[in-house]
C-alpha cells in the first residue's frame, strides 16, 4: 500500500463529535515523545501533517487523519507525561480508554515504543489493556536509526518479552529518520484493515 492522501480532518475529545463515515480506523499510541507525530508524517510522506514535538501540558486531543480516503489514523494522546496533574491524566486515561473500548470502527492500534528503551509501566499497562479487550495490536520500536541493526534485533526481542508480546500481534523495527521498516509497516497496516 502506498499513501497518497493524508488530509487532517479534525480534533475531537467525546464520541459525538467522531467522524459519521464509517470507515476503519487504526489508531496510534506510545508514550509523549516517543516519535509517533513523526511517524504519521513518514507514513504520510507529509513534512508536517502530525505536529512534532507539541508542548506536553498543552490541550489534549484524538486527531483523525483521512488516509487515501479509506481509513482513518487516529492519534491518541501521548500517555506517561511526568509534569501533568493527576486529575488531566485521568481525564487523558478515559478519553484513550472511552475511544478503545468503545469505537466500533476501530480495526488495530499501533502502539510504539522507543527502541533504546524497556517499555515503561505505561506502556505495558497499555498493551495488556489492548490484549485483554481483544485488539489487534501493531508494536512498532522506532527511532531505529539511533543504534545499530544488531542491537535493534537484541533490543525489540527484549522489548517483546517485557510486554508479553502476542504470537498473533505484529511487529516491525522501524526508524521515521532513515525510513527503515516503513514498507513493512505499511504492509502491517493493510493487514489491520483486512480484518
Ligand atoms: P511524539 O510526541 O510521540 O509525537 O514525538 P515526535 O514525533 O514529536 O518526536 C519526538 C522527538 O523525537 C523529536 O525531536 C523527533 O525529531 C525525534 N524523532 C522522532 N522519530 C525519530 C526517529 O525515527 N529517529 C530519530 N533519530 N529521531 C526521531
């Protein structure tokens, strides 16, 4: 698959305000500044369709991009940001929690991880969360580019076994700098809309 058009179509916070098209929608996750605005970009072949490094802090959103008119990416908000109060992330927890439990639309999440680092509490909670309610997940390692292609093979194994990491789910190395794993990516997300 090759994505030709990647058009923003807006930010929303409840149910009502969702997109009425019906189409399938593949969401993203991962923690603040793990590199998923600059993902969405790589895939989109965009300089700036998903804002990169936006001011953790600042209002928090589900943003829906319109993919070659067939699907929707869904950027979540970033989860496991220090300096936030505990009423915003619960605030944060229950919209994430809300759009994955309940979205009818929703066909695979793409939860990424930062390939020099073990998943955090965060993200392990967020991968047994997918599990336990029987979505289709995508664990993407990014910033690959940062280490070599021996230590990335090491480090995604260890990464995957920290998660407990399902047989069924897919996985892919990939780097939004260099494009390393972008075709298998997107060939991962063919697969989540087949299903
Ligand atoms: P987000 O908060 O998850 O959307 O993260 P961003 O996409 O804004 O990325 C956070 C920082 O990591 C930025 O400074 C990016 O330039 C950098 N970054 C993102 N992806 C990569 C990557 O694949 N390789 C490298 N070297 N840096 C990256």
């Amino acid at each position: 698959m090759e994505i030709k058009t990647a058009v923003f179509a807006g930010s929303f916070v409840s149910q009502a305000q969702f997109p009425k098209d019906h189409l399938p929608e593949i969401a993203l996750v991962g923690r603040s500044n793990v590199g998923k605005s600059s993902l969405i970009n790589c895939l989109a072949n965009r300089k700036a369709l998903a804002k990169t490094s936006s001011r953790p802090g600042k209002t928090r959103t589900l943003n829906f991009y319109k993919v070659n008119n067939k699907f929707y990416f869904v950027d979540l908000p970033g989860y496991g940001f220090a300096r936030v109060s505990k009423q915003q992330k619960e605030k944060w927890g229950k919209m994430i929690e809300d759009y994955l439990q309940k979205r009818n639309n929703l066909v695979g999440v793409i939860m990424i991880v930062d390939i020099r680092h073990l998943p955090s509490e965060d993200d392990i909670l967020m991968y047994e969360w997918l599990k336990y309610y029987g979505i289709k997940t995508a664990v993407v390692a990014t910033k690959a580019d940062k280490i070599s292609r021996g230590k990335q093979l090491k480090n995604f194994e260890e990464i995957k076994k920290a998660l407990g990491f399902h047989r069924d789910d897919y996985g892919a190395i990939v780097s939004s700098t260099s494009r390393q794993g972008k075709n298998e990516l997107l060939k991962i997300i063919e697969k989540l809309l087949e299903t």
